[in-house]
C-alpha cells in the first residue's frame, strides 16, 4: 500500500490559549502531515506570532492571512493547499495521536473513497463544573455515530480536493456557524462514496458557565437560521401562523428538556452519584431550546435577504 501525500487545513483566530497544545498535538501526530496550510484572520493575542516562530523550524507550514469569515478562511486554505487529499480540523480541539494516520488509511486502501469521517467527541478533562458533565451525560460522551447519511463537519474529516471544487467551497455568505453543516449536507447529498475512521479522534472543550453553553445555543441556532436548515418544529409551527411566537419559544424550550434531560441522561448522572449534574440537566436543556430557537429566528430573518446562495445549494429540505 503506497502512502498518499496530504495537506491539513485549519482557520484561525486568536487562539493563543489553546495553540500550544493544539501544536503539540501535531508533532505528536504517528503520521506527520506533508503540509499544514493555516489561515488566521488577524489575530491580535499573539497567536500569528506564534504560528510565525513556529513556520521557522517547520518548514512544511504554509501561513496565511487573511480576513473573512471560517468558511471563506478554510476555502483559502484548500486552495492553497498543494496536495489532493486535504484534512480539516479546528485549533481549539485536541487530537488523538493517529488522528491523521486513521484519516487518511482509507483513501490508501480504497481509490474509490472520496471523503473519510472522523469522530469527535467532548473533552473530558475540560469539564470544570456541573453544566458540562451535564453536558456529557445529555451528549453519552459526544461520541458521533458513524453511519451512512452521516454529516461530517470541519472537525474531523477528510476529503478529496474534487469534492470540494464540486460542491464550490464551503458557503461564505453565512455569519460564521453552519458552513461546515451544509457542506456536510452536500456531501449526502452528492452520494460521495465515505469511509468512517472512529479511531480518528478530535476532543473538543466545553466552558463552565451556564450562559456560555446558551450564548453557543443561540449561534449555532443563528447559524442554522440563516442557512435555512435543521427548523425547529416549533418554529415551523409560528411560521406558519398556528403559534404566536412567545408560545414556540416556550413549546421548543420544553420539547428540549424532554428531549435532553430524559432518564437516559439522567441515569448517567446518578449512576456516579453526580447530583450537582443531575439537578442542572434539565435547566440547561430548557435553557438550550429555548435560546436556540430564538439564535435560529433571527438566523432566518437574516438568511432570507443575505444567505440565499447559501440555501441554494442544498436540494432537500434538512
């Protein structure tokens, strides 16, 4: 089996506080990329710097800088990526050690595979309080299901660049959440033939406080707004007139603790006695469903005049 050049593509900006590591994870890496491409977007907390010094002993970094959004950071990166089989993941994630190996593996024993999924999963050893193990018990470690229809994001994947070039980029015209899920959605719907590398790990951080977990709610739900996907039933509902809106906020703000906070979730919490956990559960569910239709509300409003090539890509209703 011959070894197959391939490019690592990533975006940045000010990621000071989680480079050095996500540096480290590289170099610890059992299959070291031929080319790590990078875009930072003007960072000002000294992360190009110290991508900079880091470019002076590695020669295989290509280091850019340009302005825009991650969808437009991570297209540049493609581009400028010298071979064809690229890899993507986010800098504020930890990688496993094969990560790279398990990723591209597939590709190496099949030409046929075009794309090559990856997990991901939360970063246990990032989780300071109550609402994040909580988290983790909602999420059963985060742990993706690796199956066919499966939506790959830019976390942990592989693709070809002739995927990329077919699909015409990741969408620019959204704020900055959900490119990576209508491409994923693309990618479905292209019927591109996919391997799945559950071994190829990313871990992703959680915050500590209760608002920060539904500030992200509210983006992610914005981001899905704007690109005219995932709609909340609730939100169809007041679409529709058959709801006014204070009704659907609160309709979808319940469905989600059931949703969330079930015996599932809760009997994860108290299998190791994590009462804290288990009583922040479904206020946390309550409080994701309820600001992530509102993010998504306002997501749509503005999609509606701004993202419409966006939603013009997908063909199906998602």
């Amino acid at each position: 089996m011959s070894k197959l050049p391939f490019s690592l593509v990533t975006t940045c900006r000010n990621e000071i506080k989680s480079l050095p590591r996500w540096k480290e994870n590289i170099l610890s890496q059992d299959r070291f990329p031929d080319e790590i491409v990078i875009v930072d977007a003007f960072s000002n907390d000294g992360t190009y710097e110290f991508l900079l010094e880091w470019q002076k002993v590695e020669s295989r970094i290509k280091l850019i800088q340009a302005k825009g959004n991650a969808a437009k950071g991570r297209n540049m990166a493609i581009r400028k990526a010298s071979y064809n089989i690229v890899l993507s993941t986010d800098m504020g994630v930890r990688l496993s050690d094969n990560w790279c190996s398990s990723l591209i593996t597939p590709f190496e024993e099949n030409a046929s595979i075009e794309v090559v999924a990856g997990s991901t999963c939360i970063d246990k050893e990032t989780l300071k309080g109550p609402v994040g193990r909580a988290e983790f018990y909602i999420e059963n470690g985060g742990i993706a299901k690796l199956e066919e229809g499966f939506v790959v994001g830019n976390r942990s994947v592989a693709y070809r660049k002739i995927v990329w070039e077919k699909l015409e980029g990741l969408p620019e015209d959204l704020t900055f959440y959900a490119d990576d899920s209508v491409f994923g959605r693309q990618v479905v719907e292209g019927k591109f033939k996919m391997a799945f590398a559950p071994a190829a790990m990313t871990y992703w951080a959680r915050p500590e406080k209760l608002t920060d977990f539904w500030k992200e709610q509210f983006n992610y739900g914005k981001g899905e707004g704007e690109a005219n996907i995932k709609k909340p039933y609730f939100f169809r509902l007041y679409e529709n007139g058959k709801l006014f809106w204070p009704m659907a906020v609160i309709g979808n703000a319940l469905w989600n603790t059931y949703k969330q906070a079930n015996f599932k979730a809760l009997g994860r919490a108290i299998r190791v006695f994590d009462i804290s956990a288990m009583l922040v559960l479904p206020v946390l569910a309550f409080g994701n469903g309820f600001y992530r239709i509102r993010g998504y509300k306002i997501g749509h409003e503005h999609g509606q005049k701004n993202c419409i090539a966006c939603r013009n890509r997908l063909q199906l209703e998602w």
